[in-house]
C-alpha cells in the first residue's frame, strides 16, 4: 500500500459517483486503521476471494446471484456490516476480526443476505423519516464507485454526501430483524451448515442491549439486539439437522489468514506481538513477513516470504506479495519473476496482472513496456478498473503515442464519473488519432455520452462524426 505500486491489497477512500462510474479504481494512501478521521475501502484479491467463497453459496440459496452481489472489505476497525440496494453487502475488517471462526462469520452473512433478500434497505422507517432514501437510492446505483480511491477522484465524486455516515443512520426494524434471522437459518441449512455461529455471535455481544444507543457498537444500533430475540433464534437453531456440522480445518486456515492479513497491514507493530516468533502457524509467520515490510525491514520480509514459498510454490498471493514488496522499494527487475508467477497461478485475478504490467511499463525495456500494455488491456476484460486506464496512459506516453494516452486518460475519468474531464481528454484524442481507427471512433462515444456541450455537438457535425443538432 503505496504511493509507487499496486497491489493486491490497498485502502481507497469512499467515493459516490453515478451508475456510468460503477466500477473500481486502485489508490494509495495509509493503512487504514492509521486513519481516525477518515474510512477507507480496501481492496485484497485474497480476501475477497475468502469472503465469497463464505458468502456465494448463501446468496444462491436466497435466490440471487453471486456475481451479482458486490462485496467490500470496509477498512473500519469498529464492529459493523451492511446490505444496501443495488445488491451490495459491506463488512467492516472490525466485524472480521471479532468474529472467532468462519461460521460466526457466516452467520452475520446470511442474515445480511436476509436483509438484501427482503429488500429491507429500501422500506426501512428510520431511512425514510430521516429523508434517506433517495440518498440510498442514488447510492444503489453508484455504490461500485465507493471502491474509486483515487486521491483526486475522491475529491471529485463524494462531495459532502457522507456516505458511510448514511450507513450508520440505516436501521432497521425488530420485525425486520427477526425476519432476517430466520431467513439466514434457512440459508444456511440450505447449504448444509449450522446456524450456531449466529447465535454465538449475537450472545458474545448481549451485554449490548442493556447501552445507550450512542454507546453501542454500529452494527447494532442499526441493528438493534434483544435477549428475547437471541432466544428466540436459538431455539429454532438448535432444532435444525445441521446444528452440529463444523467449519472444515480449510474453512479455519482460511479465515485466521484473512484476519492475520487485516492486522498484519493495518497495525503492522500489533501483529508482532499478537503472532509472536513461537506461533509457527502459517497464518502467523504469513502476518509476520507482512508486518516486516509494512515496518520497511523489506529484505527479512522477503526472506520469510522465500521460506513459505519453499512449502507452498504455487500460492499466487505469496508471489504477489513478494513482488509488491520488491517493487516498492525500487526492485522493479527483482519482482517482475514473482509478479509472472502470481499470474501464472491466477491468470483470472485483474488486479495481480495490473501488478505486473505497471512492472514491466516500468522497465528500461520497449519490448516489456509494450508486454506491459497487452498485460494491463487484459485485466480490464476482467474489470474495468480505472487506474489500469491511467497506468495505460502512462505507457502510451512512453512510446509517444498521444492519441491514446488522451483516449486512455479519457477513458479513467469517464469510469471515475468525471465527465467533463472524460470530454475533454477523448476531444483532444479524437484531434490526434486516426478517423478512421477504434480509438477516434471509441473518443467520439466517451464525447457523446459525457454531456457534451450544444458546442461539442456543433463541432461533431461540421466533421461527419454524426448528424447535426
């Protein structure tokens, strides 16, 4: 996580922007937790890939589709989750961290897919007397936004909308509550596992009940916890077939992993001490090698991550980590080998081959510049991630081919939701580039879907591109 590389794991900061901007921008900044004042997303292949591997399967059995749903890692170190329109889930790495094994984890998921299933966000009392619906609204359609980071695209796009704010203002009612329960008991017997996490969850923070609700945790103050209502739910609980199934020994690892990478990069000093030398665990000298390089001792950090590769060659994510590491401390030719090698174990992962192609743009090298630029089109097949067009931008600069470093500018800021500077850039590209190539032709669409102006038009017209005003 910094201002020189892109990696798997980084903080962005919240940004609301429109339905054209849905999409994903990588950023830099600090670790989140080091930012009181401020809540950033974070964005980690691995761990996302561990929060669906939980989540899918409860979403298929509330009738959705997973790929349809997003999920985001809030980086929030106090206890909270989400389900908002536009089909969205959010969990704080807080709740993460609190939760003891994954079927509590789960638990806390089906009943969010609960809320998202009954279409709770929208028919909320407290949103509605509180005005927020629209807000609500207008955040279903942008929401895949609130993971642009950009330092200035955060500017530009969340404006004073006080997006996470409006989150802790979302409640919901007892009814509501008590619905979303029993609609994730359901969900998870439908996938053949045991609701006693839930249980388990909401009992540890019973004393909850009896706070303020200025003094309560977020999550339930919109989510307001009852002891008739545990009760209530572990009754039903303890009468299903599935009340004994365990998590699996992979489902355990997989889960102290992600939560040993949250503190790792996020409070490198605290996960000395809380995975000290003597825990020999995989996820513990995993936190270790990341908190050595989060604490700049890169060459100790390598060397655990060289060790742990000895026993797990094809991890992609050991590979990725230890070429982002190189990187940020100038070794771009040391961490191009680890960064083929992610890709190579995870050729699906966008964000692994923006790794290597800001690598490869990076070296003193047309031939791996110009592998860099196929490298950085093919994740945007996977997602069209913004800062891929800016590091694309980058490039086409470098081989002083500027039709397309403007229509690649052009195209960051048109996924940012900037409009006017989306027009701006694809006009100049449009003046630079071939009338009769892709690129004039694709500039020319960013211009007449990025509110143009009566003068835009005008100036379209007198050259053909299309029929006049």
């Amino acid at each position: 996580m910094s201002s020189r590389a892109f990696s798997s794991w980084r903080p962005l900061k919240a940004a609301i922007a429109g339905l054209a901007a849905a999409s994903l921008v990588l950023s830099a900044g600090l670790p989140a937790f080091a930012q009181e004042d401020r809540v950033s997303l974070l964005r980690d292949t691995e761990i996302e890939e561990i929060l669906h591997a939980e989540a899918d399967p409860l979403i298929a059995a509330a009738g959705l589709t997973p790929k349809d749903v997003t999920i985001l890692l809030v980086g929030d170190k106090s206890l909270n989750a989400f389900a908002t329109q536009g089909q969205v889930l959010g969990f704080n790495a807080g709740l993460i961290l609190e939760t003891e094994n994954p079927n509590q984890l789960k638990g806390v998921m089906a009943h969010e897919v609960g809320h998202l299933a009954g279409a709770h966000p929208l028919r909320s009392g407290d949103m509605q007397n509180a005005g927020l619906r629209p807000m609500l609204l207008t955040m279903g359609l942008g929401v895949l936004a609130l993971l642009a980071g950009a330092p200035d695209a955060g500017a530009m796009l969340i404006g004073n909308s006080g997006y996470f704010g409006t989150l802790g203002m979302l409640g919901y009612s007892r009814e509501q509550e008590g619905r979303a329960d029993q609609a994730a008991v359901g969900f998870l017997e439908k996938t053949g596992q045991s609701s006693k996490g839930l249980v388990e969850f909401f009992d540890k923070f019973r004393y909850q009940e009896v706070f303020q609700e200025a003094r309560r945790f977020p999550y339930f103050r919109s989510h307001p916890l009852s002891s008739d209502r545990i009760e209530m739910l572990r009754t039903r609980v303890e009468q299903q077939p599935h009340y004994n199934v365990v998590d699996t020994p992979a489902e355990i690892e997989a889960h102290e992993v992600m939560k040993a990478k949250i503190v790792a990069f996020t409070q490198p000093q605290v996960a000395l001490i809380k995975y000290a030398e003597t825990d020999k665990s995989y996820p513990a000298r995993y936190a270790r090698a990341i908190a050595y390089y989060r604490l700049k001792d890169v060459n100790r950090a390598v060397g655990m991550v060289d060790t742990l590769l000895t026993e797990q060659p094809e991890n992609a994510y050991l590979w990725e980590l230890k070429g982002q590491m190189l990187f940020e401390f100038a070794r771009a030719k040391e961490a191009e080998y680890p960064q083929r090698q992610s890709v190579k174990f995870k050729p699906d992962a966008p964000l692994l081959r923006i790794n290597l192609g800001q690598t490869l743009i990076n070296l003193d090298d047309p031939a791996k510049r110009d592998e860099g630029i196929e490298m950085l089109k093919r994740s945007l097949i996977h997602e069209d991630i913004p800062d891929a067009w800016r590091l694309l931008a980058q490039a086409y600069d470098a081989k002083g081919e500027e039709g397309l470093a403007r229509l690649s500018t052009a195209e960051y800021y048109y996924s940012l939701g900037g409009m006017n500077e989306a027009r701006g850039f694809a006009m100049r590209a449009r003046d630079l580039l071939d009338k009769n190539s892709v690129g004039w032709r694709r500039a020319t669409d960013i211009v007449l879907t990025a509110n143009p102006s009566r003068e835009d038009l005008q100036d379209l017209a007198k050259e053909g591109a299309i029929a006049r005003p």
